[in-house]
C-alpha cells in the first residue's frame, strides 16, 4: 500500500473504513497507523465526511408535467431540411470562415487524392488481373 494509494481510497471512499475494499483495508489500516501523514490525511476525510453527513438536501417538488410540456412546446422549433449541415457544423464547433476554411481544406484533399500521382494509380494490367474475362468474351455468352 502506498501513501498515494491510500490518498486515493480516503477520496473515493471517505474516512470509515468499512466503506474501504476489503482486500486493501488491512493494508490501509497498517498504513495509517505507521504514518504520521497518513493519519492527517485520514482525519481531513473525516472532517470532510462529518460536513457532508450534517448537510441536508433540499425539498424537491414532484415534477409538474403540464410546465414542462409548455416549455418544450414553446420553445422555437428548427428544420433540419433548412441547414443540412449545420448540425454537423455545430457538432463541430465552428462557424463562420473557420467551417469554410475546413469545407475547403475537405474538399481539396479529397481532389488531391482522387487525382494524385498517376504512377500510385493501378496499372492497366493489374485491373486486368482483377476483370480477366474480356469485353468480347462477355459479348459472346449473351
């Protein structure tokens, strides 16, 4: 068990030791006992938990259906068939001249790879390779 280990328990797991894994508890426990600075970390998640205990929640109310349901009508409804990219742009998060600047960026790599270099291309005979029956072989069998 590390120093750093237990530091992690004390916060995941608070300051009792009963909420800690049990396959690291004795371990834990050992730690605290043989480390000054252990036992100091110990005690800040036991004051930590005594605040969070002695907290009260607040009252929440029963969720009103009717209000929800005029909010959600209320609120202005948007046609996707309007910007049919504007999701993606939003999901993006750009806009303006920087989403153009990207559209352009797209679209001149996809140019630069559909019209590369013409000796990466697959030559003549390799697409042969792959289609070996003939136009005039396939004129035939009809």
């Amino acid at each position: 068990m590390t120093f750093e280990r237990l530091q992690a328990i004390l916060d995941a797991y608070g300051a009792d030791p009963a909420r800690w894994p049990e396959s690291e508890r004795p371990a834990a426990e050992g730690l605290l006992a043989a480390m000054p600075e252990a036992h100091a970390q110990h005690d800040a998640a036991a004051r930590l938990d005594a605040m969070l205990d002695a907290m009260t929640l607040p009252k929440l109310r029963p969720l009103d259906t009717t209000i929800l349901t005029a909010r959600v009508v209320a609120m202005p409804q948007r046609d996707p068939l309007r910007q049919p990219i504007g999701w993606l742009v939003h999901a993006i998060g750009v806009d303006g001249p920087a989403a153009a600047g990207l559209a352009l960026a797209a679209a001149l790599a996809g140019f630069i790879i559909g019209w590369g270099d013409p000796e990466t291309a697959i030559a003549d005979e390799a697409l042969a390779a792959l289609f070996p029956v003939s136009s005039s072989e396939a004129d035939q069998s009809w």
